[in-house]
C-alpha cells in the first residue's frame, strides 16, 4: 500500500544572504548552501577561504553577520538551544582533551539534550550509545580512557558522538584529514550509510577532492572571494576548475602530473546566486526537462512556486525599492527555478483588509501597497491554470492592532509579523479533512512556508521589523476553478496555491493518486463506510442515469483501480462499490489493476481466454482475437450463443481478483455495463 | 558493567562519609583535655557528665568540628568547580589567589571595624571577603583572556597571593587592638573561635551553594568535552561560566571569612578523590569532594591541634604538609604523560 503523502523533500538546511566572519569582520559573503535530507554536501577549498567560518556559522556555533539560515524551514536565531541540540551535531577540528573519560563515557555526553535534569542516563540512552560505538566499529573501545587512544580512534569516537545524538543534520569540519587511508574510507562509509539509512543530512569540509567525489551528492567551493562554485562533483571537480580554485600555476600541474589539466574541459554551470536574487544567466541549469515515454518535456513550475517569487519581487519593491525581473528560487525538491516576474497594477488586497495597511510606516520611503504578477509556466503538459497570473501583494500593516479582519489569515511561529490572505480567485476551503482549516484560503502548506521565507528573507535584508500582509491572488482563479476538482473537494471561489515539489513533472500519476486519496480521505472524515467509485464519465453518466444513484459522493479514480481499492481498505471502508463500461473493467479479469491502454492491454486476450474455458471452438478463439472493441466482441458472443456463459466466467475472474487486492473487511462490487448492451452483470 | 560501577560508588561514598563520622568524634574526644568517648556521647545527648567535659565539648570542639568539616568541603568543591572553568587539574582557589583576595578584603574590613568601633557580623565578613576574591577572579580572568597557559595563571596566582598578604601583614602590624593576636592567627588559617552563630552562617551559605553546584553537575559535564560540543548539545556556556566562578568564589570567600585561608585542600582532595572514584563525573564528584574535604581537614585539623599540644599550628601548615606533596606528585604524572 502507498504510504500517505510522501515526505516532503523541501531543503533540510538553507542560508539566504549568509555573511559569516569573526567579530563583525566578514570572511566569507554571500553564502548560499542548501542540503537536503539524506544528502551530503562537501565543501571545498583553499587553506583559509573560510570553510570552518561557514561550518561554525550554519551551526550557531557563530553568530551570523548577515543574512539568515533556515532549517527545516525556520529561521535558524528562531530555534532554542535544546530543540537545536536535538537536529544538529558537529564533529570539529578542535583537539578535545578529557580527564578520566572512557570513550563510552564521550560518546554518552551526546545525549546531553535528552537526560533529565541531573544528566542521568537511562537504558535506551546507554543502547543508543553502544550502538553508536557499533556504528563506527568501536565497540572494543568503550571502556578505554579517551585520553589514551590513537587519533583515528578518537576521530571514530567523535563521529560516534555525532550519531549518539540523534541529529537530522550533522556538520564535520575536515573529519579525514590526519586520518590514514583505510580510516578515511571508513568514515566517510559510515557518514554514507548514515544519510541512506536514517535520512541524516551530512554537510562536511574536506581537502580529498576525490573523496569528496566518491561520497558527496553535491559539492560547494569556496574560494579566495567567497562561494565559486556549487554543483554535482563530477561536473564540478575538473582538474582544470581545481587548478583555479586552489590556485595552481598550470606548468607546475603539468610538471607534476604529467598531463594538462585541461582548462577547457568540462562544461561546469558557474554557480548562481542561490536563493532569491537576479540572475541575468540563461534557462535552468539543469533537470529542466523530464523525460516521459521516450519524450523530453519540460517541466513547469507549481502555483506556489509562483506566488513565493511573486511575493519576493513585491517585497523587493516594497522594502528597498528594487525592480526585479527575475528571480531565481531553490525550490522544496532541492532544484533551481528561475521565475520571471512582473509589477501588477490594481489593488489586490482583499476589500476589508485594506484599512489595515499603512503607507508610511518607514521614514522617508513610499510604502505603498506593491504587486507583482508571475505567468505560471505549466511546461510541456498543460493544465487549466497555464497561463493565469499568479499575483502577489504585500503591504505594511501594524500587527499590533487587534482587528477582526485578521480571521482566516495564515501566520507562522518562524515568521512573526508576517500575515498572509487569500485574494481574488484564491479558494476558500469549505470542508473538514483538508490541509486547512475551514474558512481559510486554499494555500498549501509547503507554498505557505516558500511564501514566509521570501517574504522575511527580504524583511531582513531590509532591516525592517514591522509587520507585512501578503495577499496571494489569481486573476480569474474563480472560472479555472470549475475545471479543477476543487468543486469536489469543498473549495469555493478559486483555485488552491498548491505544490510540495515546487515543480511540475508532466503527467504526475502521483498527482492524480494523491487528488483521489484526498477525496476518499474526506469521505472516511465523515464518516462514511461505503464507495461509491467510477473510473471516469462513462461510469458516472451511467451512475446517474441507470442506477438513479447521486454522484456526490462519488470518487472518479481514473485508470487508478488498485490504488483507489487500497486507499479505500486503508482509510475503514466497508463497502466499495465500482461501476463502469466493461472496456476497461475487463482488465481487471486478468489482475491488471491500472486501466491505462499504456500500462497493458489485453482486452481480447481475457476474452479469448474465457470463450476458450466456456466451450468456444478454435476458430472461434481467432475470430474473437480480431475484434478491435468489446462492444464487437459482445456482437460475436450474442451470435454464439455464448454471451451468458463468458460474461459470467469474466466476472466470476473480476470477482477472484478484486477480492484478493482488497485488505481488511472491505467488500468490493463490481458493476459492469456495455453501452450497446446496458448492464452486463456483477461480480 | 553499569551495575559494578553504581555499587562501588555506594561503597565509597559510605566508606567516606563513615570515616567524616569517625573523625568528628576523634576531633570531640581528643584535645588537651581528653574526653572519654562515653563521656561525650552523654554530654552532647544533654545529660549528667561534668560542666567542664560539657562546655568543651559543646561551646569548643563541636563547632570547631563542624567548621572544620563544612569549610573542608566547601574549599574542595570550590576547587572542583574552578579546575571545570579552567579544564584543568592545577586550578584551585589557594593557587590563583583568590583566597589571599579574599584574606586582604577580611583583614581590611576587621581593622577598620576594630579601629572604628563597630563589629562585623559574619555575613559581613563573607561580602568582604566574597568582595576581595571576586576581585581576584577578575584579574585571574582578564589574564587569561590575554595568555591561555596555565603557568602564566598560576604565577600570576602566587603574585597576587604575595601582594595581599604583604598588605594585609602591612595592616596587620599597624592596627592597634588586643585582638591583634587573634587576627594574625586568623590570617595564617585556623578553624579555632568558631562560635555557633558562626556555624549557622556557615552551615547555611555551604550547604545552599553546595547544592547549587550540585544542580551544575549536568551542564558542568558537558562543559567538559570543550566549549563547541558542549554548545552543541544545548549547554548555555555563558551562563554557566558565570555560575561556576560565583559560586566558586562564595566558597571560598565562606572559608576565609571564618578560617583564613587555607591551602592546597582545593587542589589535592579533588584529585585524590577523582583517583578515587577513577571518574570525573561532576555528579559524583561534587558530593565526593565535600565529603573528601571535610574527612581532610578534620583530620589536619586533629593533627594541627594535637600535635604540639598545647600550642596549635595554623591549618595551612598541616595542609600543605599533605597537600602539596599531593600537588607535586599530580603535576609529574601529567608531565609523564605528556611526554
């Protein structure tokens, strides 16, 4: 069984804007560095380019000059020191020494953020620290004095120490260097294992670039004048980028090695400005394109990714008075969008929400109300909202004011200050079992979070603190809503802001899935224990017409058939009843539970089949291999004489089949018809 | 393994603190005047027994016990929480000066009282010297803000040490009072003339910050793996560092104000008792110094009583006697160490 929504694969860590340095004095500027969960990112450079700096930054270990880091989508100053005890653990360069200290003893210091207050540990701490020490092979030294062993050794019990705390991020500092081959290798095995195994995101400096190559998923380079350069490793990592990055004269490469480095070589992405900001530079870098039944398409980018850039423009504007044309975004997955966005004239803010913004809360700057529009670009597999423009507004309020305006506006603990309403062409969600409450705008909840991050990631830039109303709306939003399945769903007025991904990938199976199980999930919410389930219009026209059944309450499951019975077992059903034209549903006779023509065929193949078991000649058999249709094949079944005894062996196999797919107490009907010959049975 | 480790903890401790018992009693009991021990179970009990054996007992050697034993362990807990701030073994309040700090501040604020006439009662005495060895601390502090070697810490130490006491001899000499003698008795370390006003203010100060520590004990840990892990897992190093030299220094500046300074017990019993327990545990540790400290300077203080009886030697004497031996032998094993 599917599991529920996948997770979300937005960036575990990200820094917009980050200068780090030591006391007010910038080292590195304009850091920009994402990871995701179960990734590893290395970090390379020259002696003193400032990756420690980073490091010490992004882990609070240092206070920020400028600049803010999110981690899993909050701002990083935001986060107490327990709860950041908890996601983030560091193996540094510094030399540790102890006093009486086993290595156990080391490693059970990690567990720091969850003992009670006098630090005393319990059984599952202790299981938690062996199994760390199993983890980096160290069990044999968990008695011994910390003191006492080799630096590989103590290299091995820090890591330990790392894992010991349970981190959803772990930060190393040049964990290899001083370490032999055999210990290098097996490090960076265990960090590898980590990130697979348990999700750990893993960001490390080193100096191996061939290591880094081997373990890492993605590659930063700091250079003498900041962050050069961010890609995968092998399209980074060319001799000949290595020579410029670390400064080395060409001829001594060449003396050394034997054999030029090939300055030219490789075909490296210069790195862009991570984060929101111009870029004058081309298309996406790369991944722009899906491939689909042997077809390259493009992809497109989601409603929400649209608003957030929408609304970092208008805050851009708002703030510091920039005019953006572009603006380049990470999105959730981790993949670089580049959004072209443009002022939008008309007030957007909904009516009543007007009298709450102020126009000149900031000295000596306009701060009218701005919007800014982006044309959302569906790719190569357009749906209803390609083309409509997504509008972003923002607009300084007072979030002092205690108003009754300020119902069913979304805020966010991480962002405070920052309000955010659904416009014009935005639905408004009606029914229970959706992301949001009932009342509120049709936003998602991963597109709320990519709004609140550009919004304040441009408040702080600004130095501003007040607060900031954001009103995301959709011109015509209302009419393209009626193709959408928001109807159904008990949205009301528009469409919804919505995207996990941040991307489209044309014809999303998962996307179609994830709208029935929405469904089928607000149905059980009601406590509903019976399904009513129609592949599509035929289904439903003979639903209405025929059974005099009401199709409110009906779910249209596409090809979807095993998914859709899974997800009806999974959410308490009791009963599913399934009623469609036999062209598809005699799939189903052979265990075939996606109906899609692209997934199998095989219609006259099951026909064959049952004519053959119900007495059919063999010529018979190569007459019905012929017809191109069931509907026909019924013709010659009719003329036989043969029709009662195959429709009941067809849907006697339907039956065998639905059953064994179905889980726990749920019973499945299958209602089968012919538009030639109306109702053909039930299995 | 965890079950063995518990169970001879236990057994320590007990051992420990049945020793402190013992050594209460023999600190009652033995004396110019001996005391059978019948006698002074009875006498303390309120009954019978003569006057004479009773006063002794109850206005003398009773208090003088329970100083001994509450001021031992406060100096070698305050000796446990400033090696924790420096993360190193040599640290103590003797040794940084701290002590003598607080010995100048005292001497200075009983002369002016004696000379002008009014008295100063024992919480006065412990803002005095809490006055002088926070002055101490700060000055240690701002020097090893600029050099990190212990060396240049501890020389610095014997330097202030050798600058107050000059002062306070300079002071000494030139105050005019009957009570000189007891003053410079008092400046040489002695935990003779404790009175039981003197014990209530004592017990009380101890014991609340005693425990204070003791709710350090988990932070402390941590802080021992290095500033940056200990960061990491959520300690406020700020903040504890703070509360390890305040509290620190109300110790120390508590044993002054009522015994002078005395030496090396900060040093030598935290790492007696570390050997000990083979642990640096703070959790364990803090208890284990008190009671280390009370069990050392009970005894000393037997010996410095005993010893030429009647005449008394100062405590330092006794301690360093034991203690700086303690001192040389730790400084060569870590020196064998390193190399």
């Amino acid at each position: 069984m599917k599991k529920k929504n996948t997770e979300n694969i937005s960036s575990y860590l990200h820094t917009y804007g980050m200068a780090a340095g030591y006391g007010g004095k910038i080292v590195v500027d304009g850091v920009g560095l994402y990871v995701n969960k179960g990734e590893i990112l290395a970090l390379i450079g020259p002696n003193g380019s400032g990756k420690s700096t980073v490091l010490r930054s992004i882990t609070g270990q240092l206070e920020l000059i400028k600049g803010v880091v999110f981690l899993d989508g909050r701002d990083m100053t935001g986060i107490g020191r327990h709860e950041l005890a908890r996601k983030v653990s560091l193996l540094m360069t510094d030399r540790i020494k102890t006093e009486l200290m086993t290595c156990f003893d080391v490693v059970a210091t990690a567990r720091y953020p969850y003992t009670g207050s006098f630090g005393l540990l319990q059984d599952e701490d202790r299981r938690i620290v062996r199994e760390a020490l199993k983890r980096v092979n160290a069990d044999e030294l968990s008695d011994r004095d910390f003191n006492l062993i080799s630096d590989g050794q103590k290299q091995r019990i820090l890591l330990a120490r790392c894992i010991a705390q349970e981190p959803e991020l772990i930060v190393l500092d040049e964990p290899t260097s001083f370490l032999d081959i055999r210990y290098k290798i097996e490090l960076l095995q265990i960090l590898k294992d980590l990130a697979r195994d348990k999700g750990t995101a893993v960001i490390m400096s080193m100096h191996e670039v061939d290591y880094a190559r081997q373990v890492s998923d993605r590659v930063v380079c700091i250079g003498r004048k900041g962050i050069d350069r961010i890609g995968k490793p092998d399209e980074v990592l060319t001799p000949g980028y290595l020579c410029e990055l670390f400064g080395i004269d060409r001829e001594e490469y060449v003396k050394f090695f034997g054999e030029d480095p090939g300055f030219k070589a490789g075909t490296v992405n210069k790195a862009l400005q991570i984060g929101y900001g111009t870029h004058e530079a081309g298309k996406q870098a790369e991944g722009g394109y899906v491939a689909k039944n042997g077809r390259l398409l493009r992809k497109g980018i989601t409603t929400g990714t649209c608003a957030a850039a929408a609304a970092y423009g208008a805050m851009k504007k708002l703030l510091m008075n920039e005019d953006l044309e572009r603006v380049s975004l990470i999105t959730p997955s981790g993949e670089r969008v580049e959004v072209d966005i443009k002022p939008y004239y008309g007030q957007k803010h909904a009516g009543d929400m007007v009298n709450i913004i102020q126009k000149n809360d900031r000295a000596g700057k306009d701060a009218e109300p701005v919007s800014f529009c982006v044309v959302k670009d569906s790719g190569d597999d357009p749906d209803v909202t390609n083309g409509a423009k997504i509008i972003a507004s923002v607009g300084l309020v007072d979030i002092t004011i205690k108003s009754d305006n300020f119902r069913n506006i979304f805020t966010d603990e991480s962002h405070p200050g920052i309000l955010l309403a659904g416009g014009e062409g935005v639905g408004r969600v009606t029914g229970e079992g959706l992301e949001q409450p009932v009342g509120y705008p049709a936003i998602n909840k991963v597109p709320r979070r990519m709004i609140f991050e550009a919004v304040d990631s441009v408040r702080n830039e600004a130095g501003y603190e007040g607060g900031i109303l954001v009103t995301v709306s959709v011109e015509g939003g209302e009419k393209l809503a009626d193709k959408t399945f928001n109807p159904q769903l008990g949205i009301e007025g528009g469409i919804s802001i919505l995207g996990t991904s941040g991307i489209l990938e044309p014809m999303s199976d998962k996307a179609i899935v994830d709208t029935i199980e929405v469904q089928i999930r607000q149905l059980a919410a009601r406590g509903k224990k019976s399904l009513l389930v129609t592949p599509g219009l035929y289904g439903q026209n003979y639903v209405r017409n025929e059974l005099g059944l009401s199709l409110d309450d009906a779910v249209k499951c596409s090809n979807f058939i095993g998914d859709t019975i899974d997800m009806a077992g999974t959410y308490g059903f009791e009963e599913m009843l399934l009623v469609g034209n036999l062209g598809k549903l005699i799939k189903l006779a052979a265990g075939i539970m996606n109906t899609h023509s692209r997934v199998a065929d095989g219609r006259m193949d099951i026909m064959c089949t049952h004519l053959a078991l119900c007495g059919g000649t063999s010529n018979m058999v190569k007459e019905m291999y012929k017809c191109i249709n069931t509907d026909s094949a019924l013709d010659k079944l009719k003329e036989w004489g043969l029709f009662d005894g195959v429709m009941d062996s067809i849907l006697t196999a339907i039956r065998e089949h639905t059953d064994r797919r179905a889980i726990s107490a749920l019973k499945v009907t299958v209602k089968v018809f012919s538009e030639k010959y109306g109702y053909l049975g039930e299995a | 393994m965890q079950e063995n480790t518990g169970r001879k903890y236990r057994l320590i401790f007990t051992l420990m603190a049945l020793m402190v018992l013992i050594f209460t009693v023999l600190n009652i009991c033995i004396g110019s005047v001996g005391i059978p021990f019948k006698d002074a179970v009875l006498s303390l009990l309120g009954r019978k027994g003569d006057d004479m054996a009773v006063r002794i007992i109850t206005d003398i050697r009773l208090p003088r016990a329970i100083a001994a034993l509450l001021l031992g362990g406060a100096l070698s807990v305050s000796g446990f929480l400033l090696q924790t701030f420096f993360r190193n073994p040599i640290a103590g309040p003797f040794i940084l000066g701290i002590s003598s700090g607080a010995k100048l501040t005292v001497a200075l604020a009983m002369v002016a009282s004696l000379s002008l006439g009014f008295t100063v009662g024992s919480l006065g005495m412990i803002a005095a010297a809490f006055v002088g060895s926070m002055v101490s601390m700060l000055f240690v502090l701002a020097v090893s803000g600029k050099v990190g070697r212990m060396s240049v810490l501890i020389i610095c130490g014997v330097m202030i040490g050798y600058i107050c006491s000059a002062i306070t001899d300079f002071v000494i000499t030139f105050a005019d009072d009957s009570n000189i003698v007891n003053l410079h008795g008092w400046s040489l370390g002695s935990f003779s003339g404790t009175g039981w006003d003197h014990v209530r203010v004592m017990s009380a100060t101890v014991i609340i910050t005693v425990f204070t520590a003791f709710l350090l004990s988990k932070p402390m840990s941590a802080y021992q793996m290095g500033d940056v892990y200990a960061k990491n897992v959520g300690v406020n190093i700020r903040l504890l560092r703070v509360l390890l030299i305040l509290v620190s220094s109300i110790l120390s500046a508590t044993v002054t104000a009522f015994a002078g300074p005395v030496s090396f017990v900060g040093v030598a019993v935290p790492h007696l008792v570390k050997s000990l327990f083979k642990t640096s545990k703070p959790l364990v540790l803090i208890p284990g110094c008190f009671l280390g400290g009370s069990l050392f300077c009970l005894m000393c203080d037997l010996i410095a009583r005993t010893l030429f009886a009647p005449t008394e030697l100062s405590i330092s004497t006794v301690t360093a006697v034991f203690g700086a031996p303690v001192v040389i032998i730790m400084m060569l094993g870590r020196g064998k160490k390193a190399s």
